[in-house]
C-alpha cells in the first residue's frame, strides 16, 4: 500500500507565491484531490496534471480557496472531455455550495439545475468511515473556522489529521495522537497576529512535544520564508514536493 501527498498549493487565501491550500492525495492508483480553490486548475497545470485523471474531490468548506476552481473543473471536464467529477462532501455543505456558490456559474435551464446535475455527489456525515478506494479511507471532523460556517477536517485511513481551516483546538489534536494513535498531522497554520479564524504558529508551539513533532505546516502566508527555523519538530510542507505519508 502506498500513500503519498502533493499539495497544488500551500498558501493561504492571500497569498500570491504559493497557489491556494489544496492537495492531491494519491493511494496506490487511485488520486483525490482535496479542494479545488481559484487557483487549483492553474496550480495543475503547472504541474502537468489534468482535473480527468483524478478520481474524485472532496471539500472541506466553501471558502474560495477551497471551491472556487470547481467551476472550471466541472465545464471543462463536461464540455472537453465529456466527464464528472465524483465529489464527496459534507451534507451540509451539499446545499451551499450549490445555492451561494457554484449556481451562478454552471445553472443550465433543463440541464443543470443542482450539484448532483452536474458531478456525482456523496454526502458525508462525521463519525462515519468512507471507503474511497482499497487503500483510502476517510472520515470527516467538524471543526470550527467561521462563525455560522460549517467547515470539515479529515482523518486518512485512520491515522492522518489533516485540518480543513480551523480554529486551535489542542485538545483535540492531543486525543487524536494520545487516544486515536494519529502518527501524522497536516494543520493550517497563521505565521503572525491573531488566531481569530485560523490556528497561530504560536499556538502550534504550545503543544506538548508529542503532538508537535509529528505536525506537518500548510496554508501559509507569503512570509513563510521568514519563519523557516523557527517552527521547532513542525516543518512545512512545500507545495509540488511529494511526500510519502
Ligand atoms: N472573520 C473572518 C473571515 C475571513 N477572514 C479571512 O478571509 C479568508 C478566507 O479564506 P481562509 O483561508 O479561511 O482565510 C480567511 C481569513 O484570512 C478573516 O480573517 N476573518
Ligand atoms: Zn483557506
Ligand atoms: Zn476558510
């Protein structure tokens, strides 16, 4: 079994020299692309991918970092290549994303007049273990990012935190490593100011050592340059690097 992470982008929703926080996660042949924001089809185009050759999306909230490449995704898989995208979701999301989002863009008068029209849906609900693939399984958490804004973080086969945009929550990434057994965790990260929608390195380094040394860094500002050495055990990841979880 082998699973391995290549990230389109690992900036945040500002940044200008990283493309947005998404990932391709890739389980033996099997890929998924975890969110598709503004820049992703750019982003994989840049690194010699097209949206056709992955398996499925999923969406952890409806930020445009996050979803606004759906759009292209969809039109150009249809009207290109004749495709849908399978797209796994959140229920509550399924509503959203179709109404305050994506209906402005792809609505067809008797041919596209809700999500499940124009990609293959599958709602998700939290607590419950989705089998992707053989060698994927998922489960969504719902963790805070926004007032009045569901946002959903993701547990890979079991043993991989990755954070959707969310608030620190210690403990539970403390019960993830103590009591779930979790050996990695992919988190977003705030280089300076206040963690009021997002988690601050500063809160990062709060964290027991245990915790700490297995925290990957992702969704960064443009100043991450600035940083490198002095994130303690946690490194950053890079976006377009493959990593082998
Ligand atoms: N209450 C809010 C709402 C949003 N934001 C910023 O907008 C960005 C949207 O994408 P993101 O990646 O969730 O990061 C959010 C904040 O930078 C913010 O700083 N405060
Ligand atoms: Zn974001
Ligand atoms: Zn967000």
């Amino acid at each position: 079994m082998s699973l391995s992470l290549q990230m389109l982008g690992t900036g945040n929703a500002f940044a200008k020299n990283y493309f947005n926080n998404n990932g391709l996660l890739l389980a033996d042949d099997y890929s998924l692309l975890i969110d598709c924001g503004i820049t992703a089809p750019l982003a994989m185009h840049t690194i010699g991918k097209s949206f056709r050759h992955v398996n499925a999306t999923l969406i952890t909230h409806i930020h445009a970092d996050h979803v606004g490449g759906l759009e292209e995704l969809a039109l150009t898989l249809k009207h290109v290549y004749g495709k849908t995208m399978r797209l796994h979701l959140p229920e509550t999301l399924i509503e959203p994303l179709w109404n305050n989002t994506l209906k402005g863009g792809l609505y067809q008068k008797d041919a596209v007049a809700s999500l499940t029209d124009i990609f293959e849906v599958t709602p998700m609900k939290p607590g419950i273990t989705y089998k992707l693939a053989p060698s994927l399984s998922l489960e969504i958490i719902r963790t805070p990012h926004i007032p009045g804004k569901d946002s959903y973080s993701l547990l890979i086969n079991n043993e991989i935190f990755y954070s959707a945009d969310m608030t620190f929550q210690p403990d539970l990434l403390i019960s993830l490593v103590r009591e779930r057994g979790i050996r990695m965790i992919l988190h977003d990260c705030q280089l300076g100011g206040a963690g009021v929608v997002h988690t601050t390195l500063e809160e990062l380094m709060s964290l027991p050592e245990d915790v700490r040394r297995i925290i990957k860094l992702m969704h960064y500002s443009d100043e991450q340059p600035q940083f490198v050495g002095l994130t303690g055990e946690m490194e950053f990841i890079e976006q377009h690097v493959t990593y082998k979880l």
